[in-house]
C-alpha cells in the first residue's frame, strides 16, 4: 500500500462522510491508499455507515472518546501500513 489518509475528528458524522465520500471517488487506484478515521470525540455511526455503504477503498474506523487530536493523529500511525502519511482535518473535502 502506498499512501495512508489519516483523517481525526470529533464532531458530526455528517461532515465525516462528506470526507469519506470525496477521498473514495478519486481517481487513484483504490488498492494504492487507505482511510483511517480516528473519533476522538463522542461515539458516531461512522463505522456502521461505511460497513452498509461497502466502500471500494480500505476503511478503517476507530474512537478514542474524551482524547486530543495529537493522540488520534499518533494512533493513525500506529494503525497506517502505508510508505507514505497524509492527514486531512475531517471537515475538510478532497477535490
């Protein structure tokens, strides 16, 4: 796997998905990155969202409840497995 997209964030699901939805349709090959959302604030749905959606990227979802941005960045690299790290704040949108 080239590259690991580790996108924090502690808000609404619905913004996430915004995220999710723009990083999945780009036209790199989907075998060539991952998605990591790390949840460092209350728990959401995003996990049950993207199981029922059945993305075409590698998706990984994990929460952190109550922890700062810093340890949800630093657990996006423990769990990345690829050569290359990129961070994206999750309301931000991938053109």
């Amino acid at each position: 796997m080239k590259c690991s997209i580790i996108i924090p964030y502690s808000y609404s699901t619905d913004r996430v998905k915004r995220v999710f939805h723009s990083l999945e349709n780009q036209d790199f090959d989907h075998d060539d990155y991952e998605l990591i959302f790390i949840n460092y604030g209350k728990s959401d749905d995003l996990a049950d969202y993207i199981a029922e959606y059945e993305p075409k990227v590698r998706v990984r979802c994990f929460t952190l409840p109550e922890c700062r941005v810093g340890q949800a960045k630093n657990q996006g690299i423990r769990r990345a497995s690829g050569e290359l790290l990129i961070f994206i704040n999750g309301d931000e949108i991938a053109s």
